[in-house]
C-alpha cells in the first residue's frame, strides 16, 4: 500500500492498527458511529468515531481493492490525532514507516 509515497506493507497496516486500537483502549475511548450527514460536535465524539473505524480498517487490509481507501482512513484518523494534540507530526509519519527505516 502506498502512502505519500512510501509502501506500507500489510503486517506494517495491522502493526498500526493494533497500536491505534491499544492507544484508544488505553485512554477508555469507545467506538461510535458518526452519522456522516451531521457535523461532528466536538473532538470526543471525532475520536470515538476513529476508533470505530479500525474494525473495518482492519477487513481492508489485504484487499488490493481496499489499499486507496484504506491509506486515506488511515489519513483522516492520524489528522484528528494531529488536530486533538495527541501526536506530531513527525510521530505519525514515523508511525507508518518501518522500524529500520526511522532508527
């Protein structure tokens, strides 16, 4: 899967979710569906919302019909992490790349 011009293998895509799904665990952060008509009324609510994406994130990958879809997920999940001040920039790039290639 190519995100930004770097290929993200798919043991790499679950290595990301589970860490993702560990993060939102971690700060007993449950997962809500947001109706996609609606604004989305606060920053908990958006983050629920990612975390409910990671389930069907998960089913995506693998599937060479899925890797479009699933890097611009996984783009909208790493940007309201951005947004609500819980990484860098720089960590979410370096998220997504493999350990040899950011030591």
């Amino acid at each position: 899967m190519d995100l930004g011009g770097t290929r993200m293998t798919d043991r790499k895509a679950r290595e990301v979710l589970r860490m993702y799904r560990k993060w939102f665990r971690d700060r007993h952060i449950p997962k809500r569906i947001m109706d996609h008509d609606l604004v989305c009324p606060s920053a908990g609510a958006a983050l629920k919302h990612c975390h409910n994406m990671l389930d069907k994130m998960e089913k995506m990958v693998g599937v060479a019909e899925d890797k479009e879809k699933f890097a611009r997920w996984l783009g909208f999940i790493q940007g309201i992490l951005c947004v609500c001040e819980h990484f860098t920039l720089k960590q979410l790039r370096d998220h997504n790349r493999s350990r040899s290639r950011h030591r």
